[in-house]
C-alpha cells in the first residue's frame, strides 16, 4: 500500500536538501514530483490541482524555523495538506444511545460488501457491541449463504428470508427483530450489481426509507483508483452516504482512492480493509495515513493491533523473563503467533518507522526464516522448549530436531546460539545496557540487527507499546525527519 507514492515523494524531499530556505523558485522542481508522484498514484486530477496549489501556496509562506531544513519544512506542509484532503479526522460509526442503530451497507458487486458486513460486525463486537446481519442480496448466487458462513465464524447472527422473499420486506422484519431483542447495531447487507443501475438504487432507496438507517455506508474497491471517488460520489447524490469503506487497500492499490474520495464526493472514509481475513478492517485514520504514505510509519494502529492481541498479564509475566533472562523457546513461539495473529510480516513492518525501505523480497525472506524457525521449534521437547541450554550441550539432540523439522543440524544449532545470544543482549536491554540485537533469522534479512529499531523485539510485540508512543510523539513534531 502506497510504496510506489512513498518512493516518488522521497525524490521530490531530495530536490530541496541542501537549500537554505524555500523559494518559489527552488521547490518548482519538489512540486513537479509530487504532482507527478499523486497522479502515478491514481489521485483524482482535479485533487492533484488543488493540492499543489496549496501546497505551493504554503511553502512559500512559510517562516523558517531555526534548526529545520526545508526539506524538512516542506514535509511537514506535504503532510499536513494529506490531512486536510483526507478528511482532517476519523469519523467513528454512529451509535444511537437508547435505541438499535441501523447500518446499511451499499456497494457495487465484487467489491468485496458481504465480506466487509462481516468484519464491521467483529469491528463492533470487540467494542462489546451486540450485532445482527440482515442478508438481503437475493440476486447473486450463494450471497446469503456467504453472509451465514461469516456470521458462524465470528459468532454473530444472521437474520434471512431465502431468495423468494422481498429484500424490502427482509430488512424491514430484521430491523424489528433486533429491536425487539434489544440489539446495539443491525448491519444490512444489500445486492450489488456490476454497474450502477435504475433498479438496484430504486431498491437501495426502498429499503433505505423502510429502515430509516442512522448509517449508510458505501464499500469501494480502492483498486479502482479516482473512479472510486466519482462512484463514491454518484452513489452520494442519488441515494445519500453519510461514509465509505474503502477495500482491498492491502492489494496492488495506488493509493489514489485514499486521497480521492472525501474530496469528491464530500463523505468521510470510515473503514479500510487490509486483508482478506475477517479481522483485517481498520478505522480510518487521515494523520495516520498521511504518515504511512509519506513513509513515517504507523505506530499507533500498530500499537492497537498488539493491545487486541496481548494480555496485560501475560506482557508482565513476560517482561519479567525478560530481564531475568528466563525467556525461553516457549514465550518466543508464543510471540510469533502474536506477530502473525496481528496480521502479515510485512504489513506490520511497514507501521514502523524507518521500515519503510525493506524489499519485498527481504519481507519475504523474514516471513521464511519465521516459518523455518517456528518449524525447528516444533521439534522439540516440552523439556527442551523450556531449558535451551539442553541444546546448547547436546548435538544429539540437535541431530534429532534437524530430523524432525526437515532442516540441516546447522540450522538448528544456529537457531540455538543466536537465540542464547538474543536473550542474553534482551537481559541487558532491560537493565539499560547494550542497545542492539543478533541476527536472530540470517544477517541479510530484514530482522537482523542492522534493519532492525532498537527497542522494536524487546517484548515484541508484547512490550512494545510504551516505547514506540513515545516514538509517535516525537515524530509528530518533524523536528528529526
């Protein structure tokens, strides 16, 4: 997501390093690569032209600051200006206090609505928000039963008719069924069809006037870049949106959408789907998504995706290994089950700062050292699991573990030493001693000591949240881009 835009706007900063000041003359050349970075981007032109009007507009009004280097000026302005066409803010879904809120979702077809019904249902639960899905599609086949299987799987119920009966009158008796069973939220999951057409916006705009919702949120392919604001926006006009849930933004997606959407059609994104899995819908963020476009990471989301994770107990329980220098091969399993539980390698090293860099193919090489090390891991004995230091004294039993991962017993006794190592460089991390880290998984991947933040593994994900906020707060300040 947006690394082709994060690439093309670093080599618009380099066209002002060395300058002393920002003129209109020396950021012509900063400007051209970002117009030419958020068209590539598939960004709506006439946002384009807005955009670096005011971003031009800014920059030469700008007062220097002492200490900053107008590349760094010029950041802060790019930035800012991302918030502001973004939406400013998030927009959280609407909850009416005393009564069943009522959701309807619309969309075209194949933009992935009934999956996106199902994970703002678990978005809702995790804020211990009961939940009832209306299944209303009878037009595309297996629709209804898309929406039960989802509903099975995050354990919220699914109200239907079957594929005989009126989708006015489904949403109708729905509505009142989660009335009077005293439901938060009731989410409707409406037909789509491949194109905008009479007959699917006069039934959207039935069921609309019978439910009355209090949300009627639009789901996007953001892969369909500026063509998604414009639908966005037509779908606005002729039945009223009050937000969108862009998708499949983890996809080969530009990014234009992000940028695009508010802006043209006035209705703030609500929603990002990330992945596949029902999990993987965030709230949307505009200063959040500025900072990963523009490289900066993400750490608050990614401080969140580990608090949904992580038991505070647990994180204690672990901190003290930690400096006693007890971690074992046990609590380092646990820990990459975290890590994949919060989503893809790659998809979480892009939320931390400085991480932007990494290669797909380092990504890859990372998440293929895990699955060896989790493999070899295994193999072991309870016994072993718990005492590394059993390995550390028996090749025979390295031998065994070799056989029984599939790896070479080199690979095994690698495992062990840079795991002894690892624990002993984390005891120290926690009495404030040295800073840096082994090659864990090889050195030329992206989890060894010289790609990896400092304080990122001490307790990752487990303990990290105190230390990465504190990286958030400086970061705001762009004094150390």
């Amino acid at each position: 997501m947006f690394d082709a835009l994060s690439d093309r706007l670093e080599s618009a900063w380099k066209k002002l390093r060395g300058q002393d000041k920002i003129s209109k003359s020396n950021i012509q050349d900063a400007l051209r690569e970002v117009r030419r970075a958020l068209l590539e981007a598939d960004v709506n032109l006439q946002v384009v032209k807005d955009f670096i009007s005011e971003v031009e507009t800014k920059a030469q009004g700008a007062e220097v600051i002492s200490g900053v280097r107008p590349d760094q000026q010029f950041i802060k302005i790019v930035y800012d200006e991302l918030v502001r066409v973004m939406g400013e803010e998030n927009v959280p879904l609407a909850e009416v206090t005393g009564k069943t809120t009522v959701v309807l979702m619309a969309g075209l077809q194949g933009t992935g609505k009934t999956t996106a019904t199902a994970k703002l249902a678990l978005h809702l639960r995790k804020q211990e928000r009961s939940c009832l899905l209306v299944a209303t599609d009878i037009y595309r086949p297996a629709a209804i039963d898309q929406l039960i299987t989802l509903g099975k799987q995050i354990d919220v119920p699914v109200f239907e008719l079957g594929i005989e009966a009126d989708p006015v009158e489904i949403a109708r008796q729905g509505v009142e069924r989660a009335r009077a069973e005293g439901i938060n939220t009731v989410i409707i999951d409406t037909a789509g069809r491949l194109q905008i057409d009479a007959g699917m916006m006069a039934e959207l705009a039935r069921i609309k006037q019978v439910v009355e919702p209090d949300e009627t949120l639009l789901v996007v392919d953001a892969m369909t870049g500026q063509e998604a604001a414009n639908l966005t926006r037509t779908f606005h006009d002729k039945i009223g949106i009050t937000g969108a849930i862009l998708t499949k933004m983890d996809g080969d997606s530009r990014g234009g959408a992000a940028l695009s959407v508010r802006q043209i059609s006035g209705a703030p994104i609500k929603f990002v789907g990330v992945g596949e899995k029902v999990e993987a819908l965030q709230p949307f963020y505009p200063e959040r998504m500025a900072s990963r476009i523009l490289g900066m990471g993400d750490v608050l989301t990614l401080v969140e995706k580990a608090q949904e994770e992580i038991d505070l107990a647990d994180a204690e329980k672990m901190q003290e290994k930690i400096l006693s220098a007890k971690f074992d091969f046990t609590d380092f399993l646990k820990q990459m089950r975290l890590l994949k539980n919060m989503g893809s390698l790659g998809g979480i090293m892009k939320m931390i700062p400085g991480m932007n860099k990494l290669s797909d193919d380092q990504l890859k090489q990372g998440e293929t050292q895990l699955k060896r090390c989790e493999a070899m891991i295994n193999s072991m004995t309870g016994k072993e699991r718990r005492d590394p230091d059993l390995l550390s004294s028996s090749p025979s039993r390295r031998k065994r573990i070799a056989a029984g991962s599939g790896y070479r017993e080199a690979d095994v006794s690698k495992l062990v030493a840079d795991f002894q190592k690892m624990r002993s460089l984390m005891q120290q991390m926690g009495q404030g001693g040295i800073p840096g880290m082994p090659g864990m998984f090889g050195g030329g991947n992206p989890l060894a000591a010289g790609n990896r933040p400092s304080p990122g593994w001490r307790g990752y994900p487990g303990g990290a949240a105190p230390a990465k906020k504190k990286k958030e707060k400086k970061k705001k300040g762009f004094g150390t881009l």
